[in-house]
C-alpha cells in the first residue's frame, strides 16, 4: 500500500465524524477489458454481465466555508472509496516460452477493484440547474487472478489526477445529471506473480469517466439515485522485464450504480 493510498484512507476515516453529506452506493459491473499486441491483433479479453461483479462505494462530502452570494457558489470537499470484486471470462491463447500463440483458451478470473478519491469541487446554483467544475486525486488498482494451471495473478495500480465538469437539472422532487472527467495515470505499474514476481512500468495511461444520474429527492435531506456510469481506461504498453513486457490494453466498464444520500 503506497504513502498516497495511506494518506486518502486516514483523511476518509477523519471525515466520517464531520461530514455533512453521506452517500452509500451500491455497483454492478460490466466488465470489457481487451489486450493486442504490437501490430493491433487481439491477444486476450476478460468480460462480464451486470451480474458477475458488483460491490459498494462510500462518499463522504463537506463545504468549505460560506455560500458566495455575488455568484451564489460555494467550495466542497468529498472523499470516496469504492470496491467492486467478482468473476469475469477469459478469452485468450496459450503461449510457449517464447511467447507465440499455442491454441485457444478459455478460463474464468477472479477481480477486484479498488478506488480511493479526493476531490475538490466548485458549484454554482441557481433555481433550476447547478454546474460544477472538479479536481480530484485518486488511487486505482485491479488485481487480475487468472484461473490456475495456466494463469497467475496480475496487479495493475496506479495513483491519478483527474478534472471534470457535472451539470444537474431540477424539477419537482426529481433531477437530471451529466458528468464528465479525464484522468491522468502517475507512475502506473503491473506486477505479475509467475515463478518470481515481476514489476512492468506501464506506458501512457489515459482515463475517461461519464455518468448520467437520475435522482429523486424523498425530501430536504434524503435522495435515492440511479446512475449509469461509462469508465475507460486505455493503456500503454509496458517496457520489457527478464524478456516479457505487458502489451497496450483498453478497458471499457459500465456500471449501474444504486446510491442513497443524507444530508446531517
């Protein structure tokens, strides 16, 4: 666990006693995760339904001093984690001790994903629709465990800076949302577990995260929401360790996110 993953754990307990909005969450996953090799051509995938991985996500959101009443906007502070973990089909090859193609194989794989979030946002109100504009500091990491006698475990982690933009339109006790954010890898890495373990530095990794909210307002402090949620990551080839490399990857998850929120 890296010094930053620390640091946005110990912040996240510490905002549990004095947040003034707390969001529980509920995800499932879609999982299309697709690797190619240097000339384009499909390597492996791992892919799921809704049904296969799911987990939980925790927000917890506090303002940062008064309502600016020139602008009518105000500062807020949130801090997130979430996890999802469950089984996914691999597609792929068997290869020999130089790496080419054998036969075809098929398996199944465990997952777990894990996402730690700070964030920092700017919102501006008005009678019918509020816009924010956002920054955030994130931690990533999915563990890849590949069904054995042929797999092994891989471990993808990466800490991330991302900005974004949310709008959301009111009526009645309902409102409508749109967000979307672009996400910057820091130092991304796979470990993978064969005889020893093995540390790859990843190449150019790109994130890009849209999520459409539906909510309704049961009253002044507690709102129930449905959210679809877009998460893509591409990812750039590895350098080579002891003769292997990890090749450029793409990864398009939707989730269906059921959230409740309360405000204190």
């Amino acid at each position: 666990m890296n010094k930053f993953k620390v640091f946005l754990i110990v912040v996240i307990l510490n905002s549990m006693i004095c947040a003034e909005e707390l969001e529980v969450g509920f995800g499932f996953l879609n999982m299309n995760y697709v690797e190619t090799g240097q000339d384009g051509e499909f390597l492996n995938s791992e892919k799921s339904g809704f049904t296969k991985i799911n987990g939980f996500n925790l927000v917890y959101k506090d303002t940062i001093g008064k309502l600016d009443s020139e602008d009518m906007s105000i500062y807020s502070l949130s801090i997130g984690f979430r996890k999802l973990s469950g089984e996914s089909d691999y597609d792929g090859y068997l290869q020999d001790s130089n790496g080419n193609k054998v036969s075809p194989h098929q398996s199944t794989t465990t997952n777990e994903i894990t996402e730690t979030k700070l964030k920092l946002e700017h919102t501006f109100y008005s009678s019918s629709f509020d816009y924010s504009f956002f920054t955030s500091l994130a931690n990533r990491e999915w563990t890849r465990d590949m069904e054995k006698p042929y797999g092994y475990k891989e471990i993808y982690s990466w800490d991330y800076v991302e900005v974004g933009s949310k709008g959301i339109y009111y009526n009645g006790h309902w409102e409508f949302g749109l967000e979307a954010t672009v996400q910057k890898a820091m130092n991304p890495t796979m470990k993978a577990y064969l005889s020893k373990v093995l540390t790859f530095d990843l190449g150019t990794t790109m994130g890009y995260n849209f999520k459409i909210p539906v909510g309704y307002n049961i009253d002044k402090k507690l709102k129930i929401e449905l959210e679809y949620e877009y998460d893509m990551w591409e990812i750039g080839k590895s350098n080579v360790v002891e003769g292997y490399y990890e090749p450029d990857s793409t990864t398009k998850n939707k989730i269906i996110n059921l959230n409740i929120a309360y405000k204190f």
